[in-house]
C-alpha cells in the first residue's frame, strides 16, 4: 500500500495537480470539534465500502483572486472546479482499474447557487476532507488554509475501497486572526469567531454571489483575496497586506489594474 500511495501522488503530479492528502473514512467517526458532520455526511454513508478518501488540491492564482469581483475571477473559478473534476474523476478510474472500487465526488455538489439560498449545505464537505488529511486548517473566514495557498485553493475527493496510510492531521492554526476577511465582507457574513464557533451566515453569503453570478462575477472572492497566509504571497510579492486599503497611492498601478479587469465583461455595478 506504501507503493500504491506513492503511484497515486505521481499519478496526481503528471495531471498537473500539486497538492495530495490521504484520510481513513474513520477519521469522521471521530469528530475533532463540535459542531461536527452529520453521519449521513459522511464517506461511508455515501460509498459503504469506501476506506480511504483521497484530497486533490488546486490553486486559484493570487493576482486573478485580487481582481475579484470580476470575470476573470469567475472562468478562473470555473476552470480550477473543471479541472478538479476531471482530475478526481481520472484518479477514480485508474484505481479503478488496478482493482480497487473508487468513485470521484464533484468538487460543488449543488446544481445552482440558487438552490443554497433555502438549502446552504452539500452532500459531502471538501474543506472537511482536505482538513482530516493533513492539508490545512480552518481560518476565521470558514474556508481551508494551508501553507502553500492560504485559502487560495480548491478541493476535490476521491473514496476508495484501497486501504491507504493516512496523513496526519495538520496541527496548529495557520489562521493569525488579522481580520482582514471579516472587515471586507461586504454582507458581514462572517461574525470573526473563528472556526467552529463563528460559522458563516450561508444565506447573506448565498445572497452576494447570486447578485454577483447575474453578472458573470460570482464567487465573490474577497475574503480569500485578503488572507496574508500563503507561499503564493512570495510568489507573486504580495506580502505588504496594505496594497488592499484603499487611499493607498503608492499602490495606484496595481488598484487600477483591477479596476480595468473589473470593467470588461460582466454587468455594471458598483464593486465591493
């Protein structure tokens, strides 16, 4: 099984994908906090025979994100979820194939944003997923951060029936409290409690990127756009946080580059 993960991870870097964890589907049976999943929430209850779920990463790239809202943002969004999909649906196959019952979970289990407004839930959490393999921890904006990426980062799962050494659990808390994702969101979605205390107000969430989506701009973004956490900060030099306040004139190129992105190809409307 050590040779089978290792196959697996090379499998997933020559799809382009560059983030992995491995979880046993016990770990939701042994709930980390309260409040916790619900059992019909979770692997075994949607795939019986499942024994390992498999976490595969993908970036959103930092200096898109800092558009948003904005159509590039949106495709941006769009691609990463296709990507995932196909990813997982892939690795699903090829164990499938080698002989071990697999099966791939859709990145957003939803069929429109507009169905989350009376039912803001899923029927399996990714961000759960990624946090019981070892990829992250939660942040005070409810969504994964993780060294790399910060909360810049999509997930998709895969269950299988393969018994695989899990990852451990990632210990600490990347989250540094700043925040900055509680003071910028424009629906005040987020009570800055931190995770699981200060859950997300879903619906007022559910509510901006249904307004943004008639528009072509949806996720909204910004509470990912202003989390300092992340090696793509580096990357991209985007480590002095103060380039996302405004009245920054030393700072005026990169805020009308984003301006001019947010101008073209989605519908009018004032930019949180």
């Amino acid at each position: 099984m050590v040779q089978l993960k290792q196959r697996i991870i090379r499998k997933c870097k020559s799809m382009g994908v560059p983030m992995v964890g491995f979880a046993s589907s016990e770990r939701w049976d042994q709930p980390p906090f309260q409040p916790w999943i619900p059992e019909e929430f979770r692997p075994r209850a949607i795939l019986p025979e499942a024994k390992t779920v498999i976490v595969l990463g993908m970036p959103v790239t930092l200096p898109v994100v800092e558009t948003a809202p904005s159509i590039a943002h949106h495709q941006l969004y769009k691609t990463v979820n296709e990507l995932l999909d196909q990813s997982t649906y892939l690795l699903s196959n090829y164990l499938n194939v080698m002989g071990y019952g697999s099966m791939f979970v859709p990145r957003d289990g939803y069929g429109h944003l507009s169905l989350l407004k009376d039912k803001p839930i899923v029927f399996f959490s990714q961000r759960h997923a990624a946090f019981l393999a070892g990829l992250g921890t939660f942040g005070v904006n409810n969504v994964l951060l993780t060294k790399e990426y910060g909360s810049r980062v999509r997930f998709g799962s895969v269950f299988t029936a393969a018994e695989i050494d899990p990852d451990p659990i990632m210990e600490g808390e990347l989250c540094i409290r700043c925040m900055r994702c509680v003071k910028v969101c424009p629906v005040k979605a987020l009570p800055g409690q931190g995770y699981p205390r200060g859950l997300t107000d879903k619906e007022a969430c559910a509510r901006r990127n249904l307004y943004l989506l008639e528009r072509y701009e949806a996720p909204c973004g910004l509470c990912i756009k202003v989390c300092p956490i992340g090696e793509d900060r580096e990357l991209f030099n985007r480590k002095d946080m103060t380039i996302y306040d405004d009245g920054e004139a030393r700072h005026e190129a990169l805020h009308r580059a984003w301006r001019h992105v947010q101008s073209y190809g989605s519908g009018p409307h004032t930019h949180a």
